[in-house]
C-alpha cells in the first residue's frame, strides 16, 4: 500500500508527471530446500497499515487476488527462515548457495549483493526514493511504480496507483537482510510477489535486477535522480532506450 506519507514526499511535479504517464498490458513463470533453512511459519493475515514506517511490515503472502483489504505479513526475521547459527559456520559462496537453492520452486526470489554495493544503494535511496519502470507484457509494457525504502524495495502497478493512491498495495516486495554484512560481506535479498496475478517470478526477478542497474550504474542512476530532483526535465523514453526497449 502507497502510503499516505509516501504521497505527501513526492513533489508536485513529480505527482503530475505520474498522473500523466500512461501505460499498456497484458503475459507469466516461476522460481529445493537444505536443513539450514527452516520451513516458513504460518501466518496471520493483518489489514495493510497506511504510515510509511510500516512499509516495513510487508510479508511474503501470494495470492491471485487484488483488493484494497491487502493482507501482508509482519516481516519476517531472518532467524525465523534460515539458522543463522548455522550460517555462521558457512563461507561467504556456501551461504549464498544455500539462499538460492532455497528459494527456487518455493515462490519466492532469492539472491545476494556486497556489503559495498548495498551501502551504495541505501546511500542513493535516501535521497531518492522513486523511480518508475517499464515491464514488457506480450506487446506493449506495463509501468511500474518503484518505491525504495531500505531495508526493501516495493514495486506496484503505476495504473493502480494512480487509480487507489494511498491504498495502492504492491505487486512484489523486498527485503535485505545485513546480518553478515560486516562478517562476511554478504547482503541476503528475499523477493515475494504478492499478486501473482499481476506478476510472474520471472518478471519480479526482472524488475529486481533491472531496479538494481539503476540505482548502481552511475550513468543509469543519473534518471533516477533526474525523476526525484528535477522531474520536469525527466522523459520515460529515456528509460526505454536505456533499456533497449521500443517507443511506443
């Protein structure tokens, strides 16, 4: 949900330029598990909280449903999906295997990053907290409305959020877990599509890299930037041809 908060932080330019952007449709895929990951817990579903800070309390629930009732998760502590003691005695590469291999086939996306390349994000999200993507769906895109607010990212549909404002609940979300950050320079990332009716995995694990590529690479991260600071000078098809993406 696009909290009321998040709505007041984006400049006026920057909320005209989003109600003017418009968008096409229509596509769809999917993502073994060792000792050292615990089987996920089940949960209870809560109303989806309106204040910024509980962006934070987004779970890892899938369902094929869209409503304005979004029913998320408190987030998940890393000790409550893995045994992080056990982690402990694992090497940085090991640990990582073990994060991808548990999250194939289980609905959710699993990957890593450095220690160096997540403070470089955190760092450029703090003063620049949005961006919009284009995701390619048989012939024409979808835009996507990016919210980045560290420990996670949320994605939803800018039509949805254009259409619900601040009760506009995201498509996919993550989370970064720093817990071996210093010891083994290792951020642990955790993706859950929440609508996947909306989203595959394949293209959440898409818009995960591709949200990634512009926050990291300097020139890219000169549009992200460009949308927060100085919306009136940002065109989207500047995105779509750093993209490779056709004009439409």
């Amino acid at each position: 949900m696009l909290t009321r908060v998040s709505r007041r932080v984006l400049s006026m330019a920057t909320l005209r330029y989003l109600d003017g952007l418009s968008s096409s449709l229509v596509g769809r895929c999917a993502l073994s598990t060792l000792p050292l990951v615990k089987n996920p817990e089940k949960l209870k579903k809560r109303e989806m909280p309106f204040d910024m800070v509980k962006w934070r309390s987004l779970g890892c629930v899938r369902t094929s449903k869209f409503a304005s009732g979004f029913t998320p998760l408190k987030l998940k502590s890393l000790g409550s999906i893995m045994d992080v003691e056990r982690a402990k005695t694992k090497s940085p590469k090991e640990l990582a295997d073990v994060w991808d291999d548990f999250h194939l086939g289980r609905g959710h996306i699993g990957t890593t990053m450095s220690s160096k390349l997540y403070g470089l994000l955190e760092q450029r999200a703090a003063t620049c907290r949005y961006f919009v993507l284009p995701l390619w769906k048989g012939s024409g895109y979808t835009t996507m409305f990016v919210q980045v607010q560290m420990p996670c990212i949320l994605f939803t549909g800018l039509e949805d959020y254009k259409a619900r404002g601040t009760q506009a609940a995201p498509y996919f979300t993550v989370t970064h877990y720093k817990e071996f950050a210093d010891s083994k320079d290792l951020v642990l990332i955790r993706g859950d599509v929440v609508f996947a009716s909306k989203l595959s995995d394949s293209e959440a694990n898409w818009l995960l890299e591709t949200a990634q590529s512009f926050y990291l690479n300097d020139v890219r991260y000169k549009l992200v930037e460009r949308f927060n600071k100085q919306t009136h000078d940002f065109e989207f098809k500047d995105v779509l041809k750093a993209l490779e993406m056709p004009i439409l």
